[in-house]
C-alpha cells in the first residue's frame, strides 16, 4: 500500500491547506494509496486520515524532526503500515500540478529532493521524500536533537542535514521527475509551470496562497 502523509502543527498554515494537497494527491494518482495527515490537535478533515503527533515537544524545535518518526518501524506497525510498503512525505505548502503515478512508482528504499536548494549547501530539500517502510530504523533510533547539532548544518539543525550526514548516497528526486522547486535552482526563468512538472514546493517558507494569481496554482491548489 502506498501512504501519502503530511504534517500540521502550529499556527503558521490553517486546515484547509491539508484539503487541498490531499485533492490534488487524489486528483492525480490511480494507484490505491492512503492520505494521512498527523497533527498536533484534532482538525476538520472530512475523509483524510488523522493522527496525533507523537512527540508535540519536537515541533517547537525548528528542523521538522518531529517527521523522522516515519522511521519507526513500531510506529509504522500502529499506523497500519506493513515493512516494505512505500511512505511518502510530502510538505504542506507545495502544489501536485501533474500525474504522481510514474513519481512513486520507484524501487529505492529512500528518495529525497535534491538539488534546488540555493543558499542552503545541504544537497537535501525535505519538501519531498519516500521511504520503503522498515529501511533504516536507525534513522529514528540514532536521532536526538544532541545528535543533530553534532553534524554540518546550515542555519540550524535540520531533518535534511540529517538525511545528507546518515543516507549521503540517496535516491534523488529531481526536474527530470518532474519535481521542482519554485523559483529556486532549477526553475526556469519566468513565472510559468515548467513542462512535465508533477509537484511545485514552495521551500523557503513561501506559500502557494501568495502566488494563487498565477493559473497554475489557482487550477492545481484547490479542493
């Protein structure tokens, strides 16, 4: 089974960005899949999956950390989730603009973006991951916030710089997949959605709401 999930927590994003990624994952994928969103207080989500974050104390630390619990394979087991199954992660704030089926379709045991980051020398962009269920416990089990400041970081320490230092040779998810990142590397000139794009993040703490004058985003990012 494939599980699409996604995180809510905090004040920064309302509800409805949640209904909206979750349609244009529907609208764009055939493959049987599930849609989770895991949150840290209940939401209305009428036919989305919803749990409670775990551990609410991580999302008060900058670096999305809270995410790498995907990697638990005990936790894996209480969502439903069988060892080998596939687990995408996919950011709040990003639009699916085209098919997703070629996208997950896909052997490695990890896969991150890769490549667009401009400021950030981290190789690793976690607007976008996949994971084989049962790949790499230690992903999680390794993790403390002491044990993230230990490796190279940029601004502060982060999920991605986390994946670069323990999976520096992962599966990549670039332009050529079809997935990209707006305005950064790899983008080209201009506003207009490139040809054969599958998911536009909005990396950088920008937000598809600020851009919805732009047809591709006011035709993709809607409920």
């Amino acid at each position: 089974m494939l599980n699409i999930c996604t995180w809510l927590w905090g004040s920064s994003y309302g509800e409805h960005y949640v209904r909206r990624l979750a349609a244009g994952v529907h609208r764009n994928l055939n493959e049987a899949h599930r849609f989770i969103a895991f949150t840290d207080s209940p939401q209305h989500l009428p036919g989305i999956e919803q749990y409670q974050i775990p551990d609410i104390r991580l999302t008060a630390v900058k670096g999305c950390f809270v995410r790498l619990q995907l990697f638990d394979p005990e936790w894996q087991n209480k969502l439903g989730i069988a060892p080998g199954d596939r687990v995408v992660n996919l950011d709040l704030d990003l639009v699916v603009t085209g098919p997703l089926d070629p996208l997950f379709d896909r052997k490695d045991d990890f896969t991150i973006l890769q490549g667009v980051n401009s400021s950030n020398p981290c190789p690793f962009n976690g607007s976008v991951w996949s994971l084989k269920a049962g790949y790499r416990p230690d992903i999680w089990s390794d993790f403390s916030l002491d044990a993230a400041r230990a490796v190279p970081f940029d601004k502060f320490p982060d999920d991605q710089a986390w994946f670069a230092a323990k999976m520096p040779d992962a599966a990549a998810f670039t332009s050529a997949d079809g997935v990209y990142a707006f305005k950064k590397r790899g983008w080209p000139d201009g506003d207009a959605l490139p040809s054969g794009a599958r998911i536009v993040a909005f990396p950088g703490w920008r937000d598809p709401s600020k851009f919805e004058a732009l047809p591709w985003v006011k035709e993709n990012w809607r409920a």
